[in-house]
C-alpha cells in the first residue's frame, strides 16, 4: 500500500466526519450534578490570558468542597451520561462527550500526527530541548535538524530532577514540537513529530493538499 493511497483514505476520514470526539471524565472522586445537556454549545476558555472562562459542564463536590470543571474544547455536547447526574462517580469516569469541530491547521496536524513518528513523553513531566538541539534549532529551524536513535535530545525535570532524555526511533527531522518548555507534558502524551527525510515531500503534499481542498477556511 502506497503512502499516497494512506493518505487519501485520511482526507476522505476527514472530509466525511471533520470533527474531534473529546471524552470528558471526572477529574476526580465525588458528586457530580451536570450543567449542560445534549445538543448544548460550549466553548473553551479564551481571551489574550484567558481570562474569559470555558463553559461549565459540571460540578463535582467532594467532601463538601464543590468544583465547577469547564470546558477545555470548543463544541457541542454530543453525548452525555445522565445516569450518573446527581451520583457519586469515580475518578475517570466517562461523563460526557464534546464533538469538537476541526479548524484546517488541526487537520493538518491530525493527519500528520498518524504520518509521522511521535515520540512520547516517558513520564509526566516538564521538558526543554537539549542545549545541543536547542542551539541547532535556534540557527537553522526546527525543520533543519536531523536526529538519530541514542542521540540525547530533551531534558526531562520532575520533583526538581533534570534527567536526560535519549531518543529511541527512526532517524529524521525535527518536524513538529508538541510540548512548550517548562508546561508540564502527560505521561504518553508526544513531545515531537519525528519525519523521515524521503518522506518530507509526502507530508507537504499533504499539507498542500489539505489547504487546497479544505472549503472552510476559518
């Protein structure tokens, strides 16, 4: 199977169904009373240090200390578990579903996130670049820089510990960064968007592509 026809079959995925399914789950134990229902819209939080706050989808009281949890994602609620409104659930419990609609450069990013080779954050943690890759980046571009398997190229801190963090993969460039320095990152979460050098042709065309075709542009 080519790359191309991979590719194709990502597009028409997109092109049938151009939407985000976000889970929402209880951020811990405790009572949860619902504030939306199905169908409802709701919006992330926003504003230049986002100040405007996100939808509240839900209060969760435990030991009579109540928390409203907003939402993080722009949507509609697809679906929700009214089963559970007015119960006590446990943490990470499905609560609801935002069927969130994608912008054109999150398509893009989707599509390449299944394209390129993603190397994970090992532990949940904050994490920088290598000094060494650091200055690379910094002269030439993230795109510039080529790494191979072994090569040291993040520092993870955790309780205050810098520990190096070697890359296990193909060798490939700096294509994209996921993580932003010192913004703490979830354990199996990507850090980096490894490309193989032959297929750097392949992910413009693609992005080209998705410019191209995409009839929304906002």
């Amino acid at each position: 199977m080519s790359n191309e026809i991979d590719f194709d079959d990502l597009l028409c995925k997109y092109k049938s169904d151009p939407f985000d399914y976000v889970d929402v789950l209880a951020v811990h134990t405790g009572r949860v009373l619902f504030k939306v229902v199905e169908g409802e819209e709701v919006n992330a939080a926003s504003g230049e240090w986002q100040q405007v706050p996100g939808t509240g989808l839900y209060e969760i009281n435990r030991e009579r200390n109540p928390k409203i949890i907003a939402a993080r994602t722009n949507g509609t609620v697809a679906q929700i578990n009214t089963e559970f409104d007015g119960q006590f659930v446990e943490a990470g419990e499905k609560l609801m579903t935002i069927k969130h609609p994608l912008k054109k450069k999150e398509i893009i990013e989707n599509i390449l996130k299944e394209v390129l080779f993603l190397f994970p954050a090992p532990e949940t943690a904050k994490y920088f670049f290598a000094m060494d890759i650091q200055s690379r980046i910094e002269k030439k571009g993230a795109r510039a820089v080529t790494i191979e398997s072994g090569e040291e190229i993040l520092t993870m801190s955790l309780m205050k510990r810098d520990t190096p963090v070697y890359y296990k993969g193909q060798r490939g460039v700096v294509h994209s960064i996921y993580f932003n320095p010192g913004v703490s990152v979830a354990q199996g979460e990507p850090l980096l968007g490894i490309c193989a050098p032959e297929k750097l042709p392949l992910i413009q065309k693609i992005i080209t592509r998705v410019k191209a075709d995409w009839d929304t542009d906002h």
